[in-house]
C-alpha cells in the first residue's frame, strides 16, 4: 500500500538551471490542481516565486522550503509528497541526506545521478531500509540512462516475440547525437575524478562492469575505449561517453530483474564515426580527444540555450544477437538535446509513471527500467517525445 500524501511530487532543486525545466514541462503539461499534484521546492522561497512566475506556472503553484543542510526541512519536505524529484547535484555532495530521508520514510526518490561511486554507496547504505518502507529510490532518471536501460529492455522484449527468448549479447550504437551539457554535468564529473583521485577503491568501482551489482562478477565485457570497426554497423565506432554509467546500469537493470537476460549477458556501448578512411580518422579523433568535459567547463546553473535544447536530437541503435546469428534490432530516437530538453521531459514522466502506474513495484534501490519498464515506455512514447522502433 503506497503512502498518501499532500503531494504526488514535489521537484526538489526548481531553482537551478534542471530543476527549472522540470517545473516549467510539468507547469505546460499538468497545470496546478489537475491530475498531477506536484510542488516546486529549495532554499529560497523569493528565488522559487521568481522561478515560478518566469516559466509561468499558475501563480497558487505549492512553494516548498528545503535545504541539503538542514536535515530536518529535508524530513518535512519527504513527509509532504509521495515522491521527490531531486535534480540538486553533484550527488555525492549534497545528496546523501535527501536519499536517507526518502528511504526512511517510506517516499519514493528520483535523480538524474551518473556518479557510479556514490550510486554504489546508496545500493550498500539503503536498499535494505527502501525494501522495508517501501521507498522505491530510483537512480539515473534521465538521458542517462533512461533511453539506453530501456533500450536494451525493449530490444529484449523484441527478442522474446521474434526469437523466443532474450539475447546474451547486445550492443548499442549512437548513431547521431545533438546537443550539449551543463555546468551540473562538469560538476558531477570533476566532483567523480577528485573523489577517484584519491581513493583507489573508487577508481576500481569506476572501472569495474558490475559495480552497481554488488556481489556479482558476470563475464568480461568489452571496454569500447579504442576506436575499431565494427561489421554489424559496416562503419568506424568510438568511445562515447555515457558508455560507463550506462552499462553500470543496464547490468543492474539485469540484475534486478532476476538476471532475466542471462547471468552471462554482455553489453557494450560506442558512438558510430562513418565508414572509411574518414570514419576511421574520426573515430581516433573522438577517441584521442579523450572523454573530458574540456579545459573550461560551464559552471552550474548555466547550459544551452532553448534554441539549442529544441533543435537537438539522438538517435541509438541496439542490436541483439541470437544463436546462429540471427539479430533483432531497434533504436530509441528523442526529439530534443538529450542533455536538458529531453531530459527534463524523461524524468518528469519516470515520476509520474512511478507514482501513478506503479503500485506494485516494491520498495528497494531501483533503476528506472527495471522499476517501470514498458509502462515507462508507453508513457515517455505518448508525452515525452521518444521513439521505439523496431528495425
């Protein structure tokens, strides 16, 4: 039985550069007082009522104060709504007692966290407690790594109706992609490596597959690191970035599930460069460049600009491959830079889907996939402007 509560939501963070998209998607979509009840929440209520009135939220739009260092208005805050949506990062610094409130009392959680280690260090600290109350903490609620958890969980569906049973083997390929990142982004980067830096355990758990399956080691997996060419895409692929955070994932996606892709199952992630002697110098240039955020990341707060959320775009392509070579293929499309404007709409709906759809997933540390799965995908194919095709 799911807690009752003032609200169904309440966006944690409506201030910030995310959290202001959030409640601007959820203003357009859900107005105030109609089938979603949600409220705007941080530390300043002068800094919310701006926010609220420049995106145009319904002037009786619910204010929450909250603050990351006041432990005891985080507890209000979670005891008010039956879910939070928090998009105050980095994580690892100013998420730790937002996630323990949710757990302990029983409220349902959701981020857009890609910090392995301190995702790892939610699974250890809370799953236990989220099993008990009934919390659903679901972690990595946006572009990563929503459409590529789901991806694969589409293909394997696909696989099921077409080949009779799901694939050992899957491979994702980003074959276009169009957009930028924000400063919340650099600082959950840099905020990873200083951590890494420092402590070794951490630059393993970064480094290893199953990180975020605690107590399981499956098979070895490709590093997808080194540019090559790749047959199945007739083309020159490279590293992609996401690539490490979203196999953490989909691995604990897997997991979660009961291994129900096999306790074998292998999965890896590169960006597709083009054929030939072009593609190939592509792919080492992509792959020389290494996978940093550049010498002067944006700062956060700051990130593109409506015209470049609109005009951006991507595009992934998941191949499976069965016994005796047969292969199924889909891709999952968005229609805004994956980033922001995708995002926003991603983790609005993965909340909505939870609290609305949801009842019977049980409490625990989740990812969103594994948690909602095809309830998730209809919802983000009728709202949020993503395609899943089979090929």
């Amino acid at each position: 039985m799911k807690k009752t509560a003032e609200f169904d939501i309440i966006v944690y963070g409506a201030t910030g550069y995310t959290g202001r998209l959030v409640a601007e998607y959820l203003a357009q979509r859900h107005g105030v007082g109609g089938d979603v009840n949600w409220a705007m929440a941080g530390r300043s209520a002068a800094k919310l009522a701006q926010v609220r009135d420049e995106i145009g939220a319904p002037a009786n739009t619910p204010l929450v104060i909250a603050d990351a260092d006041n432990p005891a208005s985080l507890a209000a805050m979670v005891a008010r709504t039956r879910a939070v949506l928090t998009t105050v990062g980095p994580y690892q610094l100013y998420g730790d007692a937002l996630v323990a409130a949710c757990a302990e009392g029983g409220t349902d959680y959701l981020d857009l966290c890609g910090e392995t280690p301190w995702m790892r260090k939610v699974i250890l600290a809370h799953d236990a407690t989220a099993k008990r109350t009934g919390a659903r903490i679901t972690l990595s609620c946006g572009f990563d790594s929503i459409p590529f958890e789901l991806g694969v969980f589409f293909l394997q569906e696909t696989a099921r109706a077409k080949l009779g049973a799901p694939v050992a083997r899957a491979k994702g390929r980003v074959r276009g992609l169009k957009g930028t990142f924000s400063g919340g982004t650099a600082a959950s980067g840099a905020a990873t490596m200083a951590l890494a830096a420092k402590d070794p355990d951490v630059m393993a758990q970064l480094m290893n597959p199953f990180s975020l399956v605690p107590g399981f080691e499956g098979p070895a997996q490709p590093h997808g690191m080194a540019p090559e060419f790749d047959q199945d895409v007739e083309s020159w692929v490279a590293p992609f970035i996401m690539a490490t955070i979203n196999s953490r994932n989909i691995h604990r996606s897997n997991a979660l599930q009961g291994h129900a892709w096999g306790l074998d199952f292998v999965y890896d992630e590169m960006m597709i460069a083009g054929p030939g002697p072009q593609g190939e110098a592509t792919a080492k240039a992509i792959a020389g460049a290494g996978l940093g955020l550049g010498a002067n990341p944006p700062k956060p707060g700051e990130g593109p600009s409506k015209e470049e959320r609109e005009t951006g775009f991507y595009d992934v392509l998941f191949i499976g491959f069965g016994p005796d070579g047969q292969q199924v293929r889909v891709s999952v499309k968005g229609d805004r830079d994956p980033g922001y404007g995708s995002t926003c709409k991603i983790i609005s709906e993965a909340a909505i889907c939870l609290v609305k759809d949801c009842a019977d997933t049980p409490g625990g540390v989740w990812v969103p996939g594994a948690a909602m799965g095809g309830k998730l995908i209809d919802r983000l194919a009728a709202n949020a402007g993503l395609t899943f095709t089979v090929e």
